[in-house]
C-alpha cells in the first residue's frame, strides 16, 4: 500500500508529529533533502514524500492508495471528489480559509454584491474585465458562477499572488490564508463574508483501497481509529 | 464521443447529410468558409467570461499565446466579415466544435456544427423571418418541437423605463442571470434596505465632504481602481437610497413579461396587453407582429410555434434580438437539431474593436447534422 505525504516544510514535520502522536513512528533520512522513508512497524505500508498540491492526481489515478493533503487541494483538482476519493480522518493541522481579498482601501466594497458592481463599473471604464488572481480556479469558477458574478476573469497565478495587485496585474485575489498576515502585509483586506472554503489537511483514500488491505494493513487503520 | 458510427453506411449518409445542408445554404447564395480549429483565446473569453473558459479547451502556445479549440463559429465570422469591409454578406460553413460536459454528462465534447451567418439587410423581421425560414426548410420535416423567444421584448421594456442608466445597466447585464435579475430588480426598489450600517457611515462621510480624508488614511492605494473611482461609486450608492429607481408597476411589468408563454401567433397581443404607454415595448411588439406576417408569408406553419419571453435568457448571452430552437417533439433534455438568432450587439462589439465605427445587422443559425441525421435514422424520415 502506498501512503503520500507532504514533502518538505512546517507541514511534513507537523504531519510526522500527528502519526507520532497516534503512536505510528515515520523513520525519514537525517538529510533533509532526502525523500527516502518508511514506517515503523508497518513494512507493507509504502512511503512516498511527494507535494502536498500532486497528492490528489497520484490518488485518482491509483498511483497512491492513501494521501495525507489538504481538503482545499482535493476538492481544486479533482472534480466531483467524492465519487473517487474518502476523507478518512481530520488531523487537525494546516487550517486555512479561501477567501476573498481586495485592496484595503476599498471601503466601498465588502461583499460580493459591491464585487459585481465594482467590477461592471471597472470593466466599462477599463475596457476588460476585473481579474481575479488566484490558483484555486475550479473552487473559484463554482462559487462566482454560483453567486451569478459578472464582468470578472480569473487569472492564474501559483504563487506571490498578493503581489499581483500592487503590480497592477489583478485587482482581486482569491487565495487560501489561516492568519491573514500575508494580506495584511500586501495591504490587502479579507472580505468579511464565509469563506469559499474552510480547509484543513486530513488523511485521504482512493475508493478502490478496500479491496487491497490484508491483515496487517488493518492494524494500522485501527491506531488511526479509522473504520474503513 | 459521438453516438454516431463513424464508419461504414453511417458515415457515408452523414457524408451525404452534410453535402445536403451546405447545398441548401449555397444556393441561396452564401459564401461557403474555412474558419481555423484553433482560435486566440483572449478575445473570445473577454467576451464569453470564465463561462466559456470552463467549457472550452485551451492550449498554451509559448510563442502565439493561449489558442482555443473551437468552441464556436460564429465569432470569428464576424471577424472576417468586418474585415472584409462590406455590408451585406451571407456565409456558411461546416465543422467541428469542441466544448467540455459536465461529469457523467451524456453529451458529446465533439461535434459537427452546420450553418449560415447572415450580415446587412435593415428590414429586421424580414431578416430573421428568412433565416428561421431557411433553417427550417434545411431541418427538412415539419413535426418539431420549437421555442423562439425576442430578447429585445425585455431590452426594450427596460430601456423605454424612466430609470437611470445605472439601473438600466444592472438590469440589462443581469437579464441572463434569473437570480441576480430578482436581486437587482429588489435593490433598485428599495435600495436603503440593502445598505448596511458600514455602507451608511461612508455614504454619511460623503454628503459631509469627508471621504477623501478617510480614504487618504490608507496609506497605500494599490491597483488600477483609483481614490477618485471610489468616491463616483459612493456618489452612485448615495443617489441610490435617495432616489429609488424602480417603482411598484416597473417591477410588475418586467415580471409579468417574463411570464409570457404563449403561442407566437399571440404574443403581440399579449404584450400589447401589457404596454400601457410604453412606447418602446409597442414598438418590440409591432416588430414581433411583422416578423409573423413574414414568417406565414414564407409559408412558416406559424401556428405551431412556442414563445417564451424567458426562453434563451439562461444560456445565450451576446443575442439581442429574435432567439429560436427546434428540437424533436416529446422528448425532455434532447439537444436541440438548430437553433440561432439576432446578435447585432456581438458585431457591433467585435466592430468597435478592430476600429470600425459602423456595424451591420446580423442573424444567424446552425444545425447539428449528428443530431438531426440520427433522427431521422430512428424515426424512418428520409
């Protein structure tokens, strides 16, 4: 059985805390660029250090029979999620919200009612569309489509997105924040609406697992408390 | 992707269904064109908006930018007309079009589209009568389910409103969005109930002259929206409360058109009905009652004829005038085998952006000949 897990960062050494916690021991390499490990105990079970954005594809197409990712990142890449991957357990970790972020000297604007406004006022005087950046464009489309957004285009970007106002390349950014403090910093301010999504990072199955479990695969279930 | 064989007999009656339809359409004098499989994306999805970006197939190319697999024939024979400067013109054209489904949706990403774009005339009713007429005789058999709708009955209702142009602007970008249509047609009415006590506070330092201060606090003013277009946003909210656009028979109106659901033989009457003295609205209903004169005049069994002013408002943005879709009789969720209509707004557009100031009338129709052709296989019509 192969177990994905995130790679590198706060987010590995906080995933190896959680399995250390349920008394599962993940032996990784002293070098830290190494992506070799395995798990105590448990020699059936595959270790493979991969990013946490790659775990969902590795999980649909049968390359991962488990992943540790977040919910954010399921429900992004794979459309329809459920009817191709189960949500085992919750860790607890990695909380953070996709929201909608605008410059903080908007104070006209703070719902998605003023959005839509503001982007039919800026499209007639720019002449093209309000862009919103963001790299969660599936989750974005849905719930734009879904509110009836208009005069709006999404706009990609994978990283330093907050920096993509200032540079005057996006007016909007839909990104994931748990602290709001990069916003902050880029002189952004949250919309005070729900967020698109709340998002925490969970241990992840493709549907088909249940028919390669074996015995001893089971034992590691059971410290997770996981009724498969 | 299609249901239809694409070999054997199958492929040859197809062959022969295509050669058909094109025939039809050259003979009355259309140019036959050749339109690219792969498109630059950016003009179209500045158009269509994150819609089509979902829908569509699209590629990036390092050198040329994100080209488009075609979604759609009738943008870039727009194009090509207003480039080739003339004012009345007739083309078809035949091929494929790709656009992506829902999950587990049985609807083919890849299929055959035949059709007919025509350009100039200035007798409107005429035009679109022609059109349905040439479409129809193309479909080639009588028994068919069909909706036809005139977006221009509701442009017109809320262009001929003493409203202003902010409003008009909400309405008519939202006429293809029922639920934000409610939701602007509620603002509009009763605008001091949509605006909360931070909004209040703003609008306040406004009418006080103290906006600027307070925007000013904000050290750092990023982004192309400027100081200045906030405050014009604030003016714009403030008149809003003050002055309620929408009165209790302009709601009443707009809704009781969206009711109509008729025979098309009595849809003038029907908005007549509800005319008062609106004289744009007569106006869209005069042109509804001329249409229908041309369309029996070309021998158009008018009298099986569905019309529904909601009809098109959901899925085809960019028409403005004459909307029309014929599919089989009995048969929930089929695809449609045609469907067209008026879209002069779309050329006028695509006019202004390649710098030209005059545009031309334009309707237009297809046909999807997998479906039509599958048809009247099951169904024994030759």
């Amino acid at each position: 059985m192969k177990l994905g897990i995130p790679s590198k960062g706060r987010l590995k050494k906080e995933v190896l805390n959680w399995f250390n916690n349920k008394g599962i021991k993940i032996l990784t390499s002293d070098d830290d660029r190494s992506y070799a490990a395995k798990v105590a105990d448990f020699p059936n079970i595959q270790l493979v250090l991969v990013p946490p954005i790659e775990i969902p594809s590795l999980l649909l197409k049968g390359d991962l029979d488990l992943g540790v990712t977040g919910q954010d990142l399921i429900e992004e890449k794979i459309p329809e999620w459920k009817k191709y991957v189960k949500e085992l357990i919750k860790f607890g970790i990695g909380r953070a919200d996709l929201v909608i972020a605008v410059p903080e000297f908007w104070i006209d604007v703070n719902n998605l009612e003023d959005l839509d406004d503001v982007a039919n006022i800026f499209r007639r005087k720019m002449g093209f569309r309000l862009r919103i950046a963001t790299k969660y464009h599936n989750l974005a489309r849905m719930y734009l489509r879904e509110f009836g957004m208009t005069d709006f285009k999404l706009i990609d970007s994978q990283g330093a997105t907050e920096g993509l106002i200032k540079n005057e390349a996006a007016e909007v950014v839909i990104d994931i924040s748990s602290t709001g403090q990069t916003f902050k910093s880029n002189k952004l301010k949250v919309l005070p609406i729900k967020p698109i999504k709340k998002s925490e990072v969970a241990l992840f199955s493709s549907l088909k697992i249940e028919k390669k479990i074996n015995f001893s695969d089971r034992a590691f279930f059971e410290k997770l408390s996981i009724n498969l | 992707m299609s249901r239809l064989s694409s070999i054997g007999n199958d492929r040859i009656s197809l062959k022969r269904e295509l050669e058909r339809l094109i025939s039809i359409f050259e003979k009355i004098g259309s140019n036959y064109v050749e339109i690219p499989t792969l498109l630059q994306s950016d003009l179209l999805l500045d158009l269509y908006g994150e819609e089509l970006n979902s829908r569509t197939y699209i590629f990036n190319d390092p050198v040329k930018g994100n080209l488009m697999l075609r979604p759609d024939f009738t943008v870039p024979i727009v194009q090509l007309h207003i480039k080739n400067n003339t004012k009345n013109a007739q083309y078809c054209y035949s091929g494929k079009v790709w656009r992506k489904q829902d999950y587990l949706s049985s609807r083919p990403s890849e299929y055959l589209q035949v059709g007919i774009e025509c350009f100039g005339g200035s007798d409107i009713a005429k035009e679109d009568a022609k059109l349905f007429s040439t479409i129809s005789k193309a479909v080639g058999f009588t028994d068919l389910k069909i909706v036809t709708s005139d977006l221009g009955v509701l442009r017109s209702a809320i262009n001929g409103l003493e409203i202003n142009q902010r409003c008009k602007n909400a309405l008519l970008r939202q006429l293809w969005r029922p639920k934000r249509f409610l939701h602007v047609l509620k603002y509009f009415s009763n605008s001091i109930h949509f605006i909360n006590n931070e909004k209040k506070e703003i609008i306040d330092l406004f009418k006080s002259g103290k906006l600027i201060e307070k925007i000013n606090s904000y050290n750092s003013t990023i982004g192309l929206r400027t100081r200045k277009d906030i405050i014009e946003r604030v003016s714009e909210l403030s008149n809003d409360i003050v002055n309620n656009q929408l009165q209790e028979n302009d709601v009443k109106l707009l809704q009781n058109l969206l009711k109509i659901s008729c025979s098309l033989v009595d849809a003038p009457k029907n908005i007549q009905k509800l005319t008062y003295s609106h004289d744009y609205l007569k106006k869209a209903a005069i042109l509804l009652e001329n249409r229908l004169d041309n369309l029996s005049e070309l021998g158009i069994n008018v009298k099986q004829i569905d019309f529904e002013v909601s009809f098109g408002r959901t899925s085809m943005e960019y028409y403005d005038g004459f909307v029309f879709e014929m599919g089989p009789k009995k048969q929930i969720n089929s695809i449609p085998f045609a469907q067209g209509g008026r879209y002069n707004e779309l050329t006028r557009i695509l006019s202004r952006l390649q710098g030209y100031h005059k545009s031309t009338n334009s309707v237009g129709g297809i046909i999807r000949p997998e479906i039509l052709h599958n048809f009247k296989l099951n169904q024994g019509i030759k």
